[in-house]
C-alpha cells in the first residue's frame, strides 16, 4: 500500500512539472479575425507557445501580457506585404532573428522582449517598422539589424549583452 501511496504522490507531482506547449502555429489557425486584422492571436501569459510562423499578405496582430514563445530554432516572418504587429510577449530561442520582416512587410512591435535569439529583430529592404519598449539581450549576433532604405521608428528600447553589437544597419557600398 504504502509503494503504490509513493508512485501516485511521484506520478502527480512528476505531470505537475511538466510545461504543456501549445505550438504558435496552431494558435494561427485557430485566430479568428478582429480588430481590423485578417488574425487576431491573443496568447494566454500562463502558456508556453512554441515554433514559428511565417505568413504572406496578412494582417496579423500576436497579443499578450507576458506569453512566452519558444521559437525552438525557428523564427516569426512577414513576408512580402506581411502586416506584423506584435505586443507583449518574450521571444527566446531563434537560431536566426525571432521576428524577421521581408520585403514590403510593416508592422509595430511593442513591449516586448527578445532573449537568446541569433538575432532579436532582422527588417529588411523596403520595409515599415515601429519598435517601441521592447528589451532586446544576450543575442548571439544583433539585437536589432536593419537594412539602411527602410522606414523605422524605434523609441524608448533597451539593449544589452548582444554580442555583436546592439543596433546594426546594413549599408550597400
């Protein structure tokens, strides 16, 4: 009696400490629209959501109060006339940039926090970026790197212990 009292104690608290992950991808499928978007993704801040998504000529909007996404090695991009806009949510684990917006892609990210990634941020050629108090730390390369013909705004962010370097523009010639 008293070995299977223990196995049910260890079965329980053992399934306590397991993270259930619900992986982004289908957090987009599920999105319904709303507020003006083609997918409104609210993330609940006591889950962990894990991967990418990459999307072409939608509208999206990702919100939160402090969702975690695991992008485990993989990355969030807009690609050509991708809308992005991203708010209150960490990032961490992209072997590339955790959010990466091609070319005509715009967007606003906002209050959020990039940790552990390649690179934070990565916008591209043609692009329109509003990155507003977002924390960007311990990057392998940039924390944010952009190209040098794109419109951006970026205001009261932070930036430390990027390995590269913080803020990088990329400038043909």
């Amino acid at each position: 009696m008293k070995k299977v009292l223990t196995i049910c104690v260890l079965v329980v608290l053992l399934s306590a400490l397991m993270v259930h992950a619900i992986p982004l991808q289908q957090a987009y499928t599920e999105a319904q629209p709303g507020a003006g978007y083609d997918k409104m993704i609210v993330l609940d801040p006591a889950e962990t959501y894990t991967g990418g998504l990459e999307f072409d000529d939608e509208s999206i909007c990702i919100i939160s109060c402090g969702a975690l996404i695991d992008l485990q090695g993989d990355r969030i991009i807009a690609n050509d006339n991708g809308y992005l806009d991203i708010c209150g949510v960490a990032l961490t684990n992209s072997d590339s940039a955790a959010i990466k917006v091609n070319t005509a892609g715009q967007g606003w990210i906002d209050h959020c926090t990039f940790a552990g990634n390649y690179d934070g941020v990565h916008f591209w050629i043609g692009t329109n970026l509003t990155m507003t108090s977002n924390i960007f730390s311990y990057s392998e390369r940039w924390g944010v790197w952009t190209d040098e013909s794109t419109s951006r705004f970026l205001a009261y962010n932070n930036a430390y212990s990027n390995l590269g370097g913080h803020y990088k523009e990329w400038c043909a010639g």
